[in-house]
C-alpha cells in the first residue's frame, strides 16, 4: 500500500510541474482559434463540397474576386475586369500576386483549374455549366464527353485570362469567388500528382494566409503571408482552425480562453445565452420535408395541409432547438438575397404559410386530415418519414413524432437511416412518403432554390433534387420566363410568384431556418460569415 | 520453448494468414453488398456518378475488384479514401492515426491492467472487508459509466475547473496531453481487470496446495507472492488481450472530446458513407491485432502455466 | 528443513474446546436449501437480490401509475431539475423523466437478461467445446470465432436493416453476433486449466461421455469466474443497444433505454447534469446489484464453501 501511495503522489508532482505546458493556444492578440463542427474533405479547390473545406481553402488561396469586411464582393486576385456589351465575355487582368513557392500567379493557372475541375469529375463541376457560369462549352463537354480543353477560358497572356459564356450569367461574381473556381498551379500540381493536397507539402498558398500544418483530423494552423498582395490588410499572425471538436469539450476550452470561436449545440445553449459572449448566427441551411407526390396518401392536398399545420415551427424553434433557427415562411428563407429595391427576398414574399393556412393550428390541422381522409375513403392512414441520424436531426425527428403522432387518423412512424441511404436508397428510388432533408444556397440567388422543383429536377441523368416528383406546369413556365427575363425587376416578380405557387401547393413543407448559437471571444473582430457560398472568411480578423 | 511448441506456432501462423484472407474476402463481399455509393452529393447526377465510379474502378465485378484489392494490398497500397479525406492514400490516412490509437491504447491497457490487479489482489486478500466492498464499488462504476462520461468528467475537472491538464491532446506535447484519455480508456479496463484478478485469486486462496503450503509454515508474504500471485495472475491475460485490440482500434467519442486523431471515428463514419477502402483497412488492422494477439496469449499461456496443453489430446 | 526450537509456550493445551468424542456428522440436506441457506447468510447477495428485484418492479409498475407518458413533448417545462411534480425532473422535451428512466429501465433490462442469456448459452457452451476437444475442433471453432469478431457489426447490421425493421428484437438478434464471443474465450481459458486434472482422466476412464464430462465436471469447477464475467458483460450489451438506436438499428425516437437516456444527457452534461446523472446511478445500482448477486451465488454454490 506504501508503495503505490508513493507511486502515485510522485505522478501527480510530476504532472503538476508540467501544467506549465498547459497552457497556451490564444493568449495573444495576434493568434485566433476557431473551431469548425466538422472534418475538412479536401484541400483540393477543385474537389472539395463542404462547408469546413471551402472556409480554409479560402483562408491560402484567393480567388478572381472574393469578399469585402462587410461581406460584399469585389475583385481580389483580378485587377479589372471589362465586360463585353453583351455580357457574354469576360477580360480579367490579375495582379501581381505569387504562390508560396516563389512562382507568379499567372492566367494559366485558372485556365489549368478549371478544365481540371471537369477533367477530375469534381462533384461541383456543374457550377462550371448551364446551371452555374454557363462557360461556353462546359455544358456540353459534361453532356456529351468532349475535351474540358475546349471550354471558354483562355489565358491571352500571363495577366490576361480571358472567360467567355454561353449565355448570360447574373451571378458570375459570386461564383468567382467560389473555390471550385479557384486558380492551381499547374507545374507544382502536375509534379505532385497523386499527391497533391494530401498534406501540406501538396500544396501552395496565394492567399492571405500560409498553410503551415494539418493534423487530419484534429486542426490545421495558417500563418500570415508576408508575400499577399493585400499583406496590411491580414492583422492575425496565427490562426488555428480546430477540426470536428466535440461541443463539450469546445466549450470547456472557451471558457479557459483557449479557444475564441465556439459553435455549440441547443443543449448547451441555457448555460450561455444569458452571457454577453453568446450570439445566433443564421447557418443558411432550410429543413422540410419532402413529400411524395406518387404516393396516394401524400398526393391528396389535404393531407399535406394537416401535416403543416401540425407543426408548431415556433416552438421547435424557441424551446428545443433554441439556437437561433427560425421558422420557415416559405421555400426560399430569409437573408438569402435582397429584390433590386433592398428588401430581403423572403420577407417580400411574406408569411406563405399563414397565407395559405397552413402554419400551425391544431384545430385546423385536424379539419385538414379529417377532409383529406374522407377524400381518400379511409378512417386511418400510414404516414412515414424518413430521416437520418448522423444528421443530428434527431431533436426534429422527435418534434416531428410527436407532432404527427397527436392527430387522429394517422399512424406515424419514424424510419431512421443514414444521410446517404436516405438520398440514394429512399429517395432516388421513390420509396417514402416523407423525408426530412435540408438544402443550402450554393449561390445568394432564389434560383438556388427554387429551381429544384422544376419537372426537370425529378432526377434521372440531371442529378435534380426534386425527389418528390412534383409537377406544376404554371411553375416551370415562370421559372422558364424567369431565365429568359432580361429586366432585373421582371425577374424578380416571377420568381416571387413562382415561390408564392410552391406553398399554394404544399409541394415541400418547410419546417425551419437553420440557426447556429456560438460563443465568440469579445475581442475577437472580423469574422465574416456568409450565408451562401463560403461560411466563413477569416482574412479580416483581429483581436483587441 | 521445445519443438512441438514451435510447429504449434508456426502451423497457428499458417492459419492465421489463411483466418485474415477469409476475413477480408468477407468483408470485402459484404461492402459491396452495402447500398449506396460513396459518391452521394445531392448535386451529383447519374452520368456524372458512372464516371467516377469508373474512375476508381468501382464498376467492375465484384471478384475482380476483389483481385485487384489484394493484389494492391499485398504491395503495401492499400488505395484511397473515397470520402473522408478525398483522394487520400490509405496508408496515410488510416497509418498515422493507427499510431496514435495504439500508442493510447496500449497505454491505457498497461496502466489499467496494472491497477485492475492491484485492487483486485486487495479485494481477495480482504474478502469480505469494506475494501473488498470499496473495490468492488469501484469496478462496478468503472464498467456502469462510459469511457466518454469520464472523460468528459476530467476535462472539466482537471482541465477546465483546475488548471492542471491540458484540454487538449497535443503532439508536440504527448505525454501530459495524453493523460486525461489515457485515464478514461483506462477506467474499464481496471473494471474488469480487478473483478477477473478477484475471482481468480479467491479460488486460488482457496484452493488445496495453498492450504497446504500455509500448513508447511511459509509465511503470508512468500504464501502470497510467490503462489497466489503467479497462479492467479497467469489467466488474467486471457481477459487483457482483447480488451487491448478494442481499445487500439480506437474509442470514437473519447477521441473526439480529446480531439486525437485516432482511428475511433474512421471505421464508423467510413461504414455510414460507403468508404470501402477506409472500412477495410481499419477492418483488417483490427483483425491483424486481434489474431496476432489471441495467438501470443494462446502461446504463452500454454508456456507458463504447465498444466496446459495445447494442440491435440494424445 | 531447519530444526525448530520449541519453547515451552508454544503449545496450547486446547481441552475440552473441542469435543473429539462427538461424532458429529452434519444434517443432509439437498443441495439447494444448502445454497439458499449460504445465499441468505450473505448480506450483500441478499441486499443485491432484493434491489434487483424492487428495480424491476419499479420498472413494470411505475410507468403505469404515473399520469405523465413517457413521450408527452411539453416544452414550457423543458429541463427542470428534480421537484415536487416531476421526481426525476426532465428533458429537453418537458418529458418527465421519472416515467422515461423506468420505461428505460424495463428496456435495458431485457437486454440485460438476453445478454446473460446468450452469454451462457453460446458463449460458454461455445467455449466448454471449443477447450475440451482441442485440436481441429478447437481451431476451426477459434478461428470462426476471429472471423465474426473482425468484421464490423455495423456492416452486418446495415445489411440486416434491408430486410429487418429496428425494434427491441433486432436488437436482441444483434447481440448474438458478438456479445458471446468475450465470454467463450474466458470459458475456453478456463477448461484449459481444468481438463488436464486428474479427476477428468478418471471420469474417462470410468468411460463417461463427453457429454458427462463437460457438464458435471468441468463446468461446475469453473463457473464462479463464468458468473461474475458475464455480469460484467451487461452494461456492454446495454451500451450496444444504445449505440445502436443511436445509428438507428435499434430503437427508435421517442423510446428510451437506460444507454439512450445516457447518451441523450451526454450531451447536456455541462449545463443540466441530472438528465444523465439520473439512469448513470439507476445503472450502476443495477449493476452492484447483479455484482453482489453473482457473488452471492458464486459463494452459495461453491461446494468447497461448505461450513462445518
């Protein structure tokens, strides 16, 4: 018994002496640490599709144009621009600018990106097409197998990159600064080969700042890059970003100073939001349902109606997910995008769900499903959702659940899964009723929403995301003439009908709004979070 | 170690390599049998997705991409990640967190055996006692409470409360940042260390030849270590060895509090996203650790203790 | 040996303390009142017993006489701390958590006994075979027992979900895929020590079967580590259970077991501690429980325990 005691008493002296080494992380004003809830895919511009990744690609490499302190856009690598008169070319002259290996940034380098992106299958190449910059040819090299060579980018000389369109693209800024289109050096990539981006050996910053480690899995540290041509404006020296941190123990390491950006979940939110450090943040994300137009059940209206009206999206939002989610007024959610005259998109179209009653009321909720059972000759009916559990929608699914299963005449039952068998095994093949799905603006333009419910989005060789089959000839012709408007203010108008006609039908039931509740370092300035595109844009942080 | 000890091992090495091709043959069909692809953003169409399968030559027969698998694997290259680190070669991805794991894992499994017995010796020695009861109280909450509860109960302890651990695991700073997991992995292992240890060194106490040592005249201290101890102490690795293998191969929610960059969330998440080569790899790491060390307990439990015999009855 | 020097005080004249003269031969009794009267003696077996029984029926009969249901969402009492009107407090939801602890409790109990259940039946019948034959039986056995063991359950899971629906039988079916193989081992160590004892040989001799030999045997002069080892493996099945309705294999929002119910506070750990708190406790004493009733049984009937 001694023995051990004297074991163990040494232990514990030796581990005191080193909790010198305990500390550390952000103590100084010119290191940030953040944390990101998940893991990066790629480091690769051309490859990577989340969130995680593009936030730290975009922290070393820049892009033709990329974002301003207050979140708006303006030209970065490029110097000027001329646009053609029929806005169909596009001149860019870039600065000077150089990788971290000494080599010029050069046009060659976008021209070599973007015929790669189409060359390697890159899940985002359709960006590159009819449903993003509509570069000319791309559209049909990914149809029909042509040379990605042949697309219309073009490098006139070193500093001259010259991009010409096949139809007009109202957003092609936005998408410009989107990482898909970012450049890559061709020497250094072609000399790594199959090893480039997977370490940070493979790769070559231009960017505001340089990649120094990348601990898979756990963190990636940057340092400032002295060679940036936009060097003054970068006030951090280090910044660590934090991979896939567990929310407790996030928590617990703002709460020790060690960590200035904390994302945390609804059940920890009591304990903060009551601190001046606790703020919401809007995740850009919308959550519904979609609902099967083939099946019988889900075909009759009055059922869909029930179904909404069941929902209290209030207190869903307010008391369980209490992170700042908001409820859903329509398909397309607020902050997305404003009309020309300044107001937000979405509250120009107002509160579609209470305008077509279908926003929560219990009684009415009932009158719906009792008319809708009466229509489809039945006294009770088999309602199932299909949802996944590594999607940390489980707090949803159980509102969901309880909400379905309190009106008469329905059986609720809940099929949990995994997010891609969801899509792939349920959804594609047309085997569910309804299925809790999010979507996220890949552009800050309605269309990103709204055009996944054209007939032509009911899948097959287009990938579309119209899982539920629904058809509403009016809609496709407003979303038709909303392509071809050539006027800002038609455009608009239609697309707001189109949105107004999308809950006139129930063809989805939106639930929510995705909010974020974080803890943020009060001397921490500069984050700058956008709701479509990148997340986050870490170039203008400082700390007091 | 006598000749008929070595053509036992050598003829158990034979089958084991025989054990893994079985496994990963299994495996392997299995995965395919999954459904689903890798390839599963929303925004991917059919077309698209034919290509890319093509590209890693995931359209071909199953068997022949069974061939081409163990071709590669036999030359060290165990392909690329398909999902959760896009175009990653396994050997790095699944290589460097394996070292990690295991270097956590064998620790916890050492410092957690060593302290399982200690307090199961006690408990047997005191039978009965409050420390018996104290030890038994212990072993039970170290099996009741996850790992991860007490993982997160020293983080913030230790950690946040008290400044004295790191709150993070750190690789320029691997000992000190290792000892709140190291802990926590350990909790179990102790558990269920301590009650085997108990168990066993109760009938060895009670058993004839200790009676009759006693009866000789040793005295209690030579009585203890010399026979109890060995006798109780030899099955005890029957228990330690697997639950060092589990340990290993990672513990997802501990490594995430930590934030290690261990195997723990690869096998899981490579399952749930169809990262075939990724669930492989971990698979077959796993079954390599566990069969390797079934054969070293196997082996030297029939060394040690004379009274085993292994191999067939004469 | 060393010559003794025996002084004068070393020897105690003992008397009468102990009458030789009387011959007395313990009562027969059968077996069993001879375990239960050595189970009774012992308190904390007793103690165990008696708790694992008042759980139980906390666990069938509390959820009926509470007026809250288990699955009653009502957020305006979200997160209360144990009082007055909600024993136990309760979750995230405003669900009572007194009725959902025990609701938890009858759940992870069945899991807990057809854990036990398939511990002893495959598991150690697994290993008694396995360790007795020896030879090819053994390896071929062993070696299966590798295969299922590397291969992911998850994996065989998936494929299950295809055609199985998650439910408490799912579940059940999971745990035979592994749940036995820790057991089987130890049994297999066991039988080892055990077999090549002399009173094995002499019931071979005596031209017992296999069969005998195993059973009457072997198996009753090693089941005191098997009894204590397989309550060790309960809070495993019942984690596993919780792991998983966690990947959603198991069982599914809004029911609860004690793993459920931890994991789901888990998460709430920092700010609201007594939603896990409260099934860690109820599953520890469960577990003591089972502890001291293993033990107590162990010790009941170890025959070489028998008081004179």
């Amino acid at each position: 018994m001694k023995k051990i005691r004297k074991v163990l008493s040494a232990l514990v002296c030796g581990a005191m002496a080193l909790t010198l080494t305990a500390c550390g992380g952000s103590g100084s004003s010119d290191s940030v640490v953040l944390m990101s809830e998940n893991d990066l895919m790629s480091l690769d511009s051309r490859m990577a599709t989340d969130g995680t990744s593009f936030n730290i690609i975009s922290a070393f490499t820049d892009g033709l144009y990329g974002y301003k302190e207050d979140g708006t856009l303006d030209l970065a690598l490029a110097d000027k621009v001329d646009v053609s008169k029929d806005q169909l070319k596009y001149t860019f002259t870039l600065k000077d600018a150089k990788w971290s290996n000494g080599d010029a940034v050069t046009a060659n380098d976008f021209v070599y990106a973007w015929r790669t992106v189409i060359k390697k299958n890159s899940e985002y190449a359709f960006l590159l097409g009819s449903q993003g910059a509509n570069i000319k040819n791309a559209q049909s090299v990914m149809d029909n197998g042509g040379n990605p060579d042949t697309i219309g980018v073009t490098a006139k000389d070193d500093k001259t990159l010259v991009v010409e369109l096949d139809a007009k693209c109202g957003f092609l800024d936005k998408l410009l600064a989107f990482p898909t289109f970012f450049p890559i050096n061709e020497k250094f990539a072609e000399e790594q080969g199959d090893q480039y981006a997977n370490s940070v050996s493979g790769l070559l910053s231009c960017g505001a700042f340089k990649l120094d480690a990348w601990e898979v899995g756990t963190k990636v540290t940057l340092s400032k890059n002295a060679d940036y041509w936009d060097a003054d404006t970068v006030k951090i020296n280090n910044l660590t970003i934090n991979l896939a941190q567990d929310q407790s123990a996030a928590a617990l390491q703002y709460d020790n100073g060690e960590l200035d950006y904390c994302i945390i979940s609804s059940s920890l939110v009591d304990k903060y939001s009551a601190k001046d450090f606790y703020g919401n943040i809007n995740n850009g994300f919308l959550w519904y349902l979609f609902v099967n137009f083939e099946d019988k059940t889900m075909a009759n209206e009055n059922i869909r109606k029930g179904l909404s009206a069941a929902i209290n999206r209030e207190d869903l939002c307010q008391n369980v997910l209490k992170d700042g989610s908001s409820p859903a007024l329509g398909f397309v959610p607020a902050e997305l995008t404003k009309t020309e005259d300044g107001t937000d998109f979405a509250e120009k179209s107002g509160d579609l769900l209470a305008k077509n009653k279908i926003n929560f009321d219990k009684t009415q909720a009932q009158a719906y499903i009792d008319a809708g059972l009466k229509e489809l000759g039945k006294s009770s009916i088999d309602v199932s959702m299909v949802y996944g559990t590594d999607e940390a929608v489980d707090d949803v699914a159980t509102y969901l659940e309880q909400a379905f299963s309190s009106l008469k005449g329905i059986n609720f039952k809940l099929i949990p899964t995994q997010k891609q068998s969801r899509i792939n095994e349920y959804q594609e093949k047309g085997n569910f009723q309804l299925s809790l799905t999010r979507w996220g603006p890949d552009y800050a333009d309605a269309t990103t929403y709204l055009n996944n419910m054209e007939k032509s989005q009911w899948g097959g060789n287009n990938g579309g995301n119209n899982y539920g089959h629904y058809y509403n000839a009016k809609y496709d012709e407003l979303m038709k003439k909303a392509r071809e408007a050539t006027k800002t203010t038609d455009r608009e108008s239609l697309l707001l009908q189109a949105n107004e006609i999308l809950m006139e039908d129930v063809a989805i039931i939106p639930i929510f709004s995705q909010g974020q509740a974080v803890l943020t370092n009060p001397s921490l300035k500069g984050l700058v979070h956008n709701a479509a595109g990148t997340p986050y844009i870490y170039k203008y942080l400082t700390k007091e | 170690m006598d000749k008929s000890m070595l053509k036992y091992i050598a003829k158990r090495l034979l089958i084991s390599l025989v054990t893994l091709f079985v496994i990963i043959l299994v495996l392997f069909l299995m995965l395919k049998l999954m459904p689903g692809t890798p390839f599963n953003d929303e925004k991917l169409s059919a077309s698209q997705k034919a290509v890319i399968m093509a590209k890693y030559g995931l359209d071909k027969p199953v068997l022949t991409q069974f061939a081409t698998y163990f071709k590669n694997m036999c030359t060290g290259d165990f392909g690329v990640s398909y999902v959760i680190q896009k175009d990653m070669p396994i050997s790095q991805l699944v290589g460097t967190a394996s070292i990690i794991s295991f270097k956590l894992g064998i620790a916890a499994t050492i410092v957690g055996a060593l302290i399982g017995m200690l307090l199961g010796i006690v408990a047997a020695l005191n039978k009965n006692t409050w420390l018996d009861s104290l030890a038994t109280i212990i072993s039970v909450l170290g099996v009741s409470i996850p790992s991860f509860v007490f993982a997160l109960l020293l983080l913030y302890l230790l950690g946040a409360k008290i400044h004295i651990l790191p709150t993070a695991y750190s690789s320029t700073n691997q000992f000190v940042s290792s000892i709140m997991p190291v802990i926590a992995l350990a909790m179990s292992v102790i558990a269920n260390v301590a009650r085997f240890t108990r168990t066993e060194m109760i009938s060895v106490l009670n058993s004839d030849y200790m009676t009759l040592a006693e009866a000789k005249g040793l005295d209690h201290k030579t009585l203890i270590m010399k026979h109890a101890l060995r006798n109780s102490l030899i099955p005890v690795i029957t228990i330690v060895g697997p639950i060092m293998v589990n340990i290993m191969t990672g513990t997802m929610v501990v490594e995430k509090i930590f934030g290690i960059p261990g195997l723990g969330k690869l096998l899981i998440s490579s399952i749930q996203q169809n990262d075939y080569n990724v669930t492989l790899a971990c698979s077959f790491l796993y079954a390599f650790l566990y069969i390797v060390i079934v054969l070293v307990i196997d082996v030297s439990y029939g060394i040690i203790d004379p009274r085993i015999r292994l191999g067939k009855d004469e | 040996m060393d010559k003794f020097e025996f002084l004068p005080d070393d020897f105690e004249f003992v008397g009468d303390k102990q009458d030789i003269t009387k011959d007395q031969v313990t009562p027969a009794v059968p077996f069993w009142t001879d375990v239960w009267r050595r189970f009774r003696k012992n308190k904390g077996a007793v103690i165990g017993a008696c708790v694992i029984i008042l759980i139980t029926l906390m666990a069938i009969f509390m959820p009926m006489f509470s007026s809250y249901k288990f699955d009653a969402i009502d957020s305006a009492s979200a997160n209360l701390t144990p009082n007055g009107v909600h024993w136990f407090g309760t979750d995230n939801f405003g669900r009572d958590l007194w009725v959902r602890t025990w609701e938890g409790t009858r759940v992870s109990l069945i899991v807990a006994f057809a854990a036990v259940v398939i511990d002893v039946v495959l598991g150690i019948t697994y290993g008694m075979i396995s360790g007795y034959f020896g030879g090819m039986v053994d390896s071929v056995m062993q070696r299966i027992q590798e295969i299922l063991n590397s291969i992911p359950t998850l994996v065989i899971l998936t494929l299950l979900m295809t055609v199985l629906d998650p439910s408490l039988f799912t579940i059940i079916f999971a745990l035979m895929f592994t749940e036995w193989i820790g057991m089987s081992r130890i049994t297999r160590a066991q039988v080892l020590k055990i077999k090549e004892e002399e009173f094995v040989l002499a019931s071979r001799t005596l031209g017992a079967s296999h069969f005998f030999i195993i059973f009457k045997e072997v198996l009753p002069n090693i089941y005191s580590q098997l009894i204590v080892m397989a309550m060790m493996t309960i809070p495993n099945a019942i984690f596993y259970e919780a792991y998983l309705s966690f990947v959603g294999l198991g069982l599914t929002v809004p029911q609860a077991s004690l793993g459920v119910l931890i994991n789901d506070g888990f998460k709430y750990f920092l700010s609201y501690p007594h939603m896990m708190a409260i099934p860690v406790i109820v599953l520890a004493l469960l577990m003591l429980s089972f502890n001291l009733f293993g033990d107590g049984l162990r010790d009941a009937l170890d025959p070489t325990m028998k008081e004179m």
